[in-house]
C-alpha cells in the first residue's frame, strides 16, 4: 500500500440500504498523492429503479440524469482498481465504504482490503468547536468551495480539500499535542492513528515556542489584558449622520435613533427605562453605541446582560467592529460567565495521564487537547462533542468548591476572564451570572455605572432556573454506582487499597464509611419504592403514562428523609477529611493520584446532591413549590422532584436594589407587554410602577408580507376528542404543507399531541416527499434540527415550547408558521397549578391575571419566527378557533402586529394561498 496515495469516494444513492434494493445513482473518486490532487473520476450510474423524490429534492439528480447511464457493473474494475494501494477517505466512511463494497461484490469482485480515513471523524477531532460536521457546513466553516452539496462530484472534491487541509492543520500542531494525541489514537474507529504517527515523527525534537503548558499539556498562548485608557473622549451623539459617514449603506430607521438617544439620556442621568423594541428595528446596536459612548466619556464601566450564547457572541464577534467603527477607537468589551462554564485544567490533567473508559471519553480528551492550542476563553461551550463526551465535560468544569492553588491561578481560564472583565469598557455577561453577583466574591458590578438587560423578560427564567433545585432518582443510582462498597469494584475498592498503602485513613474508617454508605443507598431505595407506589396509585386511572404531582398532594413520612440525609451528611463529613489526609502526601503513584482526584469529584457530586435533597425533603420553604414527575411505565427509573421559586421579584431585587437610583438600569425585550396587561413582565422583574414602558416599533412596511389566517371550520379542541382534533390538525398541516411546498414550522404546546400527529401523517403517506423534523422524535438538539430543516427545500419542523421563541429563519427558509393550539400552559402543570392557587387565596382572578397574559406573551413570539426583515413573507395559520370564539380570544389577536387577518375555512385559505403565490 501506498501511504502517500488516496483516493477520496463519494457517492450519492437511492437510499440508504443496498439489500434492499438501494443502487449507487453517481459515484466520484478523487485521488491524491504526495499531498496533490492527481485524478478526478465521476460517472452517473443507473439505478435500474426510480430515484424517490426527497432524494432528488436533495441532489438534484432526476431520473432523466441517469435514463442513459450504464449500471454499476459497467463501472465496477475501473473502481476497484482505482482504489488499490491506496487509503480508503470518505466524509463518514461507515457508509459511502459498505455500501460501496456490497455493489463491488455484488458486480463480482472481490471485498476491498486497506485502510480508512473519516473526514468526518477527522474534522470532529481537528475543528472541536464547529458547529456542525455536515460536509456542506464543515467546508464553509473552512473556507472550502463546495458547489452542489449532495453531488458525488462536488462532495467528493470539496472531502479530498478538506482532507489535505486538516492534514496540513495537524501538522501545526506542537509536538506535545501531537505525542500526547497519538498515544490515543488507537482507540478511534478509523485509521487516523498512521496520519497522527507521520505528524507527530516529522515535529520529534521540535519545540513550539509559542505556546505556555500547564503539566505538559500546549495552551495556546495569553495575551496580557490591556488597561483601560481613561483619556478625554467626547460622545459622539450625532447618530445618523456618523453612522452614514463610517457606513455608506446604512439604512436609516428613525426608530433607532429615538432609542439610542433616550437609552443617552437614561446612562447620563442614571435613571431606569423599560423598552419594548420590535424585530427589525436593530435593538443591540441601539443601545451598545450608546454604551461606549458613556464608558469611554465617564472612565466607567457598562455591564450588558444576555439570555443566549447566541447574542453573546454576536455582541463580541459582529457588532463590536460596529461599534468600533462609529466610535473612532479600540472599544474594550470582555466577556464573562459563570465558573461551570470554564475548564478546570488541573482536572483535566489528571483524566488525561490516566485510563479511559470509553471511545467517546477517548475521543473528547483528543478534542481537549487541540481545542486547548485554541482557546483564548476556556469555555467549555465552545466544544462540540458527543453525548458521551459531555460527562467528561461535566467532570472538568470549574467548580465553587475547589479553588485553584497559586501555580494553577496563573493559568486558570476564569481567573483571566475576570481579569478581562476588570480591564473591560463594556462586559458582556449572562443573566444567570449576573444574578448571582450578591452571592460572588469577585463582584463585578464595584465598577459598573449602568446595566443593561437584553431579553430582559428572560430574566424571569434565569432567576427560576438558578434557583431550581431537581432530586433525578437516575442521577442518584449513577452516582452511587460509580463510588460503590466494598463488595464492588468500584471507586470505594480503589481508594480503601490506596488508603492500605500509604495510611491517609484507618481500616476503622474505611469501614465506618462502607457501613454508612450502605445504610443512606438502602434507606434511598425504599423512599424510591414508596414514592413509585404512591406516584402509580394516583395515576392509576389516567391514560396519560407520563404525570406530575405537587408533592403537598403527597403523604411524606419525613422520618426516612431527615434519617438518609443525616447519614449521608456523615458519609460526606468522613470523605472530606479523608480526601483532605490523602491530597497532603506530596509524593504518590499516578494510579492513587487519579483515584484521590475521582474520590474528590465523586464527593462534591454527592455534596450537591445532599444540598438538593434537603431543600426539597427536608427544609422546604413557604414561597416556593415542589412536585414529583414521573413515566407509570418506568418506575422508580424515571421519577424526578423539582423545587422552584413562586416568584422572582426578590432575586432579582438582590441585583437591581442596590443600584437603583446611583447607576443606570434599562430593561429590553422585542416582547415586554401585552394588551391586556402592560405591567406583566415588567412587574415579576420588579421595576418601579413609576417607570413607564416605552415602545419603539418598525419601519411602517416591516410587516408588509405577513398574513394571518384563522381556520374557522376547525373542530372546537373543547367539544371533541383528542383523536378527533389530531385528525384534523394533520389534515391542515398536510394541506398547508403542498400549497407552501414545506418550509413550515408546526409549533405544538404538547409533546404527546405532536407525536401522535406526526405519526398520522406518516400514516398517511401524503407528505412522503418531504423532510419531516420532530423535536422529541428526531434526533439532535434543536439547534441541529433547526439546521436539519433549513438545509432541505421541502422540508417541515414539528416543535414544541423552545420553537416559540429564540429562532431565527430569515427569508424564504420559512414560509408558515402554524399554531396547533394557543399556547396556554396546562392548568396540570404543578408550578403553574400551585400559582394559580396562590393567586386565587389574593382574590385574584389567575385565569386573566397569569394564564391569558403567558399565554398571548407566547403567541406573540411564536409571530417573531415568521417575519426577521422586512424582505421576509409568511403565513401565520392558527388552527385553534378560541382565538375567534372566546372571548380572550381578540386579545391574542391584537398582540399580534397590524397586519391582516382573515378567518376564513380551510379549503378558502389553501386557495388563498395559491392566489398569493402565484401574483409573487
């Protein structure tokens, strides 16, 4: 075999399985050798069956292309030949090869022997914190053209440049990185173990002078924060005619400019301003110029809080050169989140010199140590890794409690991030992070003189959810299976050895803990035993298998809980001290070394835990509300007890409190009012009645292309069965489906309702030809959904709470929205039912006053998905007639932008639609 010979293979095919039937409809090889592209080979090949048309949808290969093709065989020896002596690359290997090699048999040849390179295990592995592996994305990421994605040829030519392009990057490894990387690669699925072992013995001996290490891992070298130049500066205030001077193109919106002068106004004279800024009208520029006007005027500081990663990052990366630009200098803005989010090298360092457990934690570490040359933040989100590879992820976050020696200080990621924010003239932060500041002891806020909240109605939230403790009876069982007793081998049998041999605890101790730990997991199992049988015996007569219960509905002997949490509290008190002796013998194996760093994690784990069962067993307080959740067909399995706060005033009152009236506050959001109740958002954040909400809306034609439409002759969701509304819900999507020919968001407030939907419209066969997407069903978040569904023409995404607001589909990727029902909560939902009563106990009416006013928040951001621009055109379809025979039903409308609304029948609307299509 030739090792500096391959031939990269792409072909495209009917489907996916050549035993049943599927052929090869265009294959591409690209040779290489001696890093060159030496030979391009592409031919179409005839199916001898009809291409379906989702795959014609997707290459654009029609079964006109192929009618004068030859068939495989005709191919087959010039193939085979092609790939000898040569290394087997494919952009996903585990297809293009077996499919390839069936037909290879299948024509007469015999199997292919060599060795396989992945592109996509390659780029997983190179490029750790892409967003996406899909050659298409990958390439673009790189910089790599790629013409039709989904064409053998182009597929194939796009993988052998980003084959020679990711070996030329491995090659700019440091050698460390390289020798540490190919000491694991044996344990990867294809052969990239020969590329690492060429890289690694071409760099023996070389040193890689720009780059620090931290216990002989590369880290990409810091930069020393600068100081913040406090010199004169004048604000520039003049908004229209400097930004057209530095942009040329900029397109006025008056607007805007009313909000970037008012949020002036607001910074000078520290006061507080609650703005509602619609899609469309540029928010984040908006107030981030007026920011650093006042920071770079004042030598102080602006903090700006966020919801999403998203905006975050478009904070730093796009609108910083923005700002940049109309202020006529360098803008300092810094980042800065909580320590989960940063790694914790010394933790890592100590995985890394050990044994892994498996192909993911093998793979992960490899991502790590490239990601590490990387990184200038240490933040763990950058990576994008496995399910597997984030247990690892979770082992190495910072943690609270424990803190970094002096030496780890130095290189320590959110050490330097603070330093960042410091020296920083705008920091950009979260809103949980920002939340916790009465908490912090490295308080960011001594320097701030305004904070701004973006998405501000997330806040509510962010506030929720820090305070949200959750008791997951399968977290529990992972963990005490991973420390285990003396009778497995397990963490306890490693660190009772290690103890025998270096004397850090006593026999006494090691078994005082081993009788403690099985009394605590014993008393565990009965409490899991009773709650699944009172859980089951509530439920018994419901048809739904998936149901939650306050647990004030439930009778809890306390006697156990206070019992199980007094002996763990025991079993944590003796680890610690143990941990303590043991972390004080300087000098120990690596083997004790990483069992005494496992026995540390493993603690602290269980630490939170006790923290977590306490407040929602034994302590639990008045305002706040618990309840147990659970599936009747995996029981104790799936059982799951949260605790959340009623209200969030208070918390974020810890934050806001002591600054209002000193400093500045502005609150923004694209939805901070409803009609009916103006003060709905603004008052769970605790704003003054004093302050008024102020509105900026969109140039007047923003909405020009949207159109809303009520189905009238849907059944009433209240009179008929569920089975009933189902049926006709998948009769209007597969309709709207034809006449917009996909692109449709189907946006459900049930995950039971959506499946048992889009299972009748697989039934049906009539939406065959198009891509159907599922949050719940399909696999991968809802980030990769959402890719999933822009990549295809004729495609259609089912979702569920998270697709109502928080995505972005601009232009002609999107073409309807369609509401299955209005968004209401369950009146079931335990935190929504215990809220309700407390409202009721005031002589609040919870319905008008909670209820109704989430709900049309709801709609209205489901209304956001469709219209990004004022290019963008769609439909917003509502299927639920409430909206038009309830009475609260004209509140949803008049959430909703002055657009038309018609209200009309089904068929009239499919018409409709037609007509508008074809006048485009």
């Amino acid at each position: 075999m030739n090792t500096d010979k391959y031939v990269v293979v792409d072909i495209e095919t009917t489907g996916h399985s050549p035993v049943k039937g599927d052929r090869i409809i265009q294959l591409a090889i690209v040779t290489i050798e001696n890093g060159t592209i030496t030979d391009t080979y592409t031919k179409f090949v005839n199916p001898g069956r009809r291409i379906p048309m989702f795959i014609q949808d997707l290459t654009g290969i029609s079964d006109a292309d192929v009618a004068q093709a030859e068939p495989f065989e005709a191919y087959a020896e010039t193939v085979f030949e092609k790939m000898q002596d040569a290394i087997f690359v494919a952009h996903n290997t585990n297809f293009d090869l077996p499919f390839l090699q069936k037909e290879l048999q299948r024509s007469g040849l015999p199997k292919w022997q060599g060795l396989t390179m992945d592109t996509v295990e390659l780029s997983r592995l190179l490029y750790p914190t892409a967003i996406s592996y899909k050659l298409q994305d990958i390439t673009a990421d790189l910089g790599i053209s790629l013409g039709n994605a989904h064409r053998a040829d182009d597929d194939a030519y796009a993988t052998a440049e980003l084959f020679l392009r990711a070996k030329n990057d491995l090659g700019l490894l440091p050698y460390e990185t390289l020798a540490l990387l190919h000491k694991r690669s044996f344990q990867l699925k294809s052969d990239l173990s020969r590329l690492l072992y060429e890289e690694t013995a071409k760099k023996r001996g070389s040193h890689h002078n720009e780059m620090d290490q931290f216990n002989g891992v590369p880290l990409k070298l810091r930069k020393n924060p600068a100081n913040r130049k406090r010199g004169q500066y004048q604000p520039k205030t003049d908004w229209h005619n400097r930004l057209e001077e530095v942009f040329p193109n900029f397109e006025r919106r008056e607007s805007q400019f009313q909000m970037m002068s008012a949020i002036h106004e607001t910074l000078e004279n520290a006061n507080e301003m609650v703005i509602e800024a619609s899609t469309g009208m540029g928010k984040t520029i908006a107030y981030l110029l007026p920011a650093a006007n006042h920071a770079l005027a004042t030598g102080k500081q602006v903090l700006v809080s966020t919801y999403t990663t998203h905006l975050q990052d478009q904070l730093l990366w796009n609108e910083a050169g923005i700002v940049e630009r109309f202020i006529g200098q360098p803008v300092n803005i810094a980042l800065i989140k909580g320590l989960g989010h940063y790694i914790d090298l010394t933790r890592f360092t100590e995985i890394l010199y050990g044994e892994d457990e498996s192909y993911d934690e093998t793979f992960t570490i490899m991502q790590i140590l490239i990601w590490l040359t990387k990184t200038s933040t240490g933040d763990l989100n950058e990576l994008n890794v496995s399910s597997g590879g984030q247990l690892l992820l979770d082992k190495i976050r910072r943690s609270h409690t424990r803190r970094p020696g002096r030496e780890e200080k130095s290189y320590d990621f959110y050490e330097y991030a603070l330093e960042l924010a410091r020296n920083a003239d705008i920091i950009v932060t979260n809103h949980s992070y920002l939340l916790y500041q009465p908490q912090s002891s490295h308080p960011l806020l001594e320097n701030v003189d305004a904070v701004i909240w973006d998405e501000a109605h997330q806040a509510v939230q962010s506030a929720v959810s820090q305070y949200e403790k959750t008791f997951v009876y399968t977290q529990w069982k992972y963990i005490f299976g991973q420390i285990g007793t003396s009778e497995d081998k397990q963490l306890f049998t490693k660190m009772k050895l290690a103890a025998e041999q270096t004397g850090f605890a006593s026999a006494a101790e090691m078994v005082k803990l081993d009788v403690l730990f099985i009394g605590f997991t014993s008393i565990f199992d009965r409490i899991s035993t009773l709650l699944s049988i009172e859980f089951s015996e509530k439920f018994k007569a419901r048809k739904h298998k998936k149901n939650s219960l306050l647990l004030s509905e439930m009778n809890l002997d306390k006697n156990d809980y206070i019992e199980l949490l007094r002996l763990l509290n025991e079993w944590i008190d003796l680890a610690q001290t143990i941990l303590q002796r043991a972390e004080m013998i300087y000098e120990k194996p690596i083997e004790e070394k990483l069992t005494i760093a496992e026995w540390r994690y493993w603690t602290q784990e269980l630490m939170v835990k006790a923290v977590e069962f306490s407040e929602i067993f034994v302590f639990p307080v008045n305002d706040e509300v618990s309840w147990i959740e659970g599936d009747l067909r995996s029981l104790p399995n799936s059982l799951s007890l949260y605790k959340r706060p009623f209200e969030v005033k208070s918390i974020i009152d810890k934050v806001t409190a002591p600054i209002r009236g000193d400093k500045a506050i502005i609150w923004l959001s694209g939805t901070m009012t409803v009609p009916s109740n103006e003060r709905f958002i603004v008052n769970q954040l605790g704003v003054p009645s004093s302050v008024p909400i102020t509105k900026y809306e969109p140039p007047q034609d923003f909405y020009q292309g949207a159109r809303v439409f009520v189905i009238d002759d849907m059944p009433d969701i209240q009179q008929v069965s569920q089975i009933d509304y189902i049926e006709a819900v998948a009769d209007a999507v597969i309709r709207t489906v034809l006449v917009t020919e996909g692109r449709c968001f189907v946006l459900f407030t049930s995950q039971d309702m959506l499946r048992k939907t889009v299972e009748l419209i697989q039934d049906t066969g009539l939406l065959d030809d198009y891509m159907l997407f599922a949050q719940g069903i399909s696999s991968g978040s809802r980030m990769r959904l959402l890719k999933s569904f822009q990549r295809f023409q004729k495609s259609v995404l089912f979702g569920t709470n998270s697709f109502w607001e928080g995505v972005d589909v601009p232009g002609d990727a999107l073409r309807a929205v369609v509401v299955v029902r209005l968004p209401f909560t369950s009146p079931d939902e335990p935190v929504f039912k215990a809220k309700s009563e407390m409202i009721s106990k005031e002589g609040i009416n919870p319905f008008l006053h909670y209820a109704l006013p989430e709900a049309v928040l709801r709609l209205r951001q489901g209304f956001g998905r469709l219209i990004r621009s004022k290019e963008d055109q769609g439909m917003f379809i509502v299927l639920d007639r409430r909206i038009e025979t309830k009475s609260y039903g004209q509140e949803f409308l008049n959430a909703l932008p002055d657009v038309g609304v018609s209200k009309v029948s089904l068929e009239k609307m499919v018409t409709d639609i037609e007509h508008w299509y074809n006048k485009q």
